[in-house]
C-alpha cells in the first residue's frame, strides 16, 4: 500500500475502520511545516516498505477541522490506530521514534 492522502472527514474515518489493516497510521502535516517536509519522504519510504499497514496522510490546512477534533497537538503528529481505536502517538520529525513504533505494530 502507498501513501494515501486523505481528502475528507468522511473518507478519514472510513480508512481507520478499514478491516483490511490491522494498523493504520496517520500523519497530519502542515504544508509550510519544514519538520514535515523533512520527514515526508522517510514516511513515503516506510509506506512502500510495510505493505501491511495502511498509511494516511492528511495536511492540516486543507482539513483544519479534523486536525482540532483528532486533537493534534504539534505538527508532525503520527497517530497510530488498531480497530479504529488510536493506540500510540508520537509528536515531531524523530525517523528513530517513527520507525521503532512502525516496526513495532507491523508485528503485532
């Protein structure tokens, strides 16, 4: 599975509930975000590589609303989900702590 880049509330939520993915995580960015943009490519990566998660991406100034009702606190913010259910987060551009917790719920 590639990156997919979320154009609504409506299709957000249909993705978490998924049941082909056992894990799905979501990135929120901002387009003027350079944290974002230097961990972007790194996500696309990690996307192509674990086929078995599903990875979304949503930017925060086309979808301000879904960012205030997810409670995002920073940008980047990586939300991890099982079942729908939001199980882990990490706030910030850390690759090291991104792809611990991707290898982690790959395996899970």
């Amino acid at each position: 599975m590639s990156l997919v880049y979320i154009k609504s509330e409506s299709e957000y939520r249909n993705r978490l509930m998924n049941k082909q993915y056992r894990t799905t995580i979501a990135m929120f960015s901002g387009k003027h975000c350079a944290p974002c943009k230097q961990i972007t490519p790194f996500y696309q990566t990690m996307a192509r590589r674990y086929r078995n998660i599903q990875f979304l991406k949503i930017e925060s100034t086309e979808l301000p609303f879904l960012c205030q009702s997810s409670k995002v606190r920073g940008l980047p913010s990586f939300f991890f989900f099982q079942k729908g259910r939001k199980v882990y987060e990490i706030t910030g551009a850390n690759q090291q702590s991104l792809s611990s917790a991707i290898k982690h719920y790959a395996s899970k």
